[in-house]
C-alpha cells in the first residue's frame, strides 16, 4: 500500500509540473496537495538550525502569511514540527491548547484566515532541509487517508529539495529507502573527514553537488565509495578524489 500510495503521488506531482511545462519543484507538490486533499492552502519552508531559515513556496495569500508568521515569530506548527522532526497537527487554531501553545501565532493565523495547520517535516535521517505546511479554512482533523497522503506529499517535497529526479512522464523516483541511507551513510562519513557536525557536512555535500552541477545521489555514492573525499577548508570548490587504497 505504501509503495502503490507514493508512486500515486508522484505522478500527481509530476502532472502538475508538466502542466507548467516546467522541471518538478516543490511548487509541484504544494499545487498537487491542495487539489488532492482537503484543504485550501500549503506552503514549504527552508528550514535550518544554522542559517536562516524562509519560505519556498505557497499556493495563496494565506498559506504565504502563515509560512512568514511562523518564521517570523519562531512559532507555530512548522517550527516546532523542524524542532521534533514530527508531524504537528493543529485541527483548531482556536482551540485553548492551542492558544497556551502558540499565543501570537494561533491568533494571527485565525485572523488570516486559516482554521487548522498541518505541519509535516521534510526529513532523512538527521538531515530536514525545511517543512510542508497545510491548512484548512475550516477546523477539523485529516482522516487517516488524508494523513497518509499528506505524508506521502511531505516525502516527495524531500526528495525534490535533496536534488533527486521525479521527471519521468510516470513519476516514477528511485527508492526513498535506499536514498536515505546512501546520503545519511555520505553526511556521516564527511562529519569524520571534515570535523564537522552532521548539518555542515551536508551543507558540504549539497553545496558540492550544486556546484559541479551534479544529482546528490551521485556524490554521496562516490563519498561511500571513497572515490570523493573533501577537504576541511570550506573555500575549496573540489573535493579531492581519494586514493585506489584509501
């Protein structure tokens, strides 16, 4: 079921991205969510614990207000969704937990419209490079269903901002299973070779692949493999290519 649920919306999201007639971006997914679930809006923030974090994307005015306030305030679903690096799910804004909770978030939020907030963390591993953020007019609670999917969204959203290809007609993606554990095993063999914690040491790896223009699949297989090795300055554009023996 899981299998057969991604691979459905993956292809909702790579039909949405030929609709614009453009390569798969999270916009894709955020465009894809609204029509699939019920809900009126959704939006996916960059997250990070040691650069500033800012919204990528929003499918109206609403969604758009919703990802400021929370990073604007440094609270909210989103933010404590990153935090936890669990769903946060707010089926009433109004509600007295919630208000104790997020105090100028929930108000705002209200006023701007939004009834209920779902918060989902774009996550591998140790590494969440941001949150997919859904709300609802009205306040209620997603079925499990509607959960589901939501997730399924979440994890497609993942794979885009780490760089794999969901371009395929059919939206088929490589395994997201096998993806996590080459890029969490590369983060943690850079964390040794650089000296660095787990979130600059993918910064390094991120970074690396963008500038040599390179899928990040690819250069964590060659870190594995030993085949890429980094060194600690950070002003080096290229890694050096380790020994046969090492």
């Amino acid at each position: 079921m899981t299998g057969s649920r991604s691979a459905r919306i993956h292809v909702l999201v790579a039909e949405q991205a030929a609709r614009r007639g453009a390569r798969v971006s999270v916009v894709d997914v955020c465009v894809a969510a609204v029509a699939a679930l019920p809900v009126g809006g959704a939006g996916v923030s960059a997250m990070s614990r040691t650069a500033a974090s800012h919204p990528l994307c929003s499918t109206d005015d609403v969604s758009a207000q919703l990802e400021e306030l929370q990073l604007t305030l440094g609270e909210g679903p989103c933010v404590d969704a990153f935090a936890l690096g669990v769903a946060v799910l707010t089926p009433d804004l109004l509600s007295d937990d919630v208000l104790d909770r997020w105090p100028v978030f929930a108000s705002a939020a209200a006023e701007a419209g939004a009834g209920a907030v779902f918060a989902f963390p774009l996550q591998i591993g140790a590494i969440s490079p941001g949150v997919l953020d859904l709300y609802a007019e009205v306040a209620g609670e997603l079925d499990a269903e509607d959960l589901a999917d939501a997730m399924a969204f979440a994890d497609t959203a993942t794979l885009i901002l780490l760089d794999t290809a969901i371009d395929e007609p059919d939206g088929r993606v490589r395994d997201l299973g096998g993806y996590r554990a080459e890029i969490d095993q590369a983060t943690g063999i850079l964390t040794e070779q650089l000296g660095v914690g787990i979130e600059d040491a993918f910064v390094r790896l991120r970074a690396h692949a963008y500038a040599h223009g390179r899928r990040l699949a690819d250069v964590a297989a060659d870190v594995v493999a030993r085949r890429l090795r980094f060194a600690r300055d950070p002003i080096d554009a290229a890694p050096e290519e380790a020994d046969d023996d090492a």
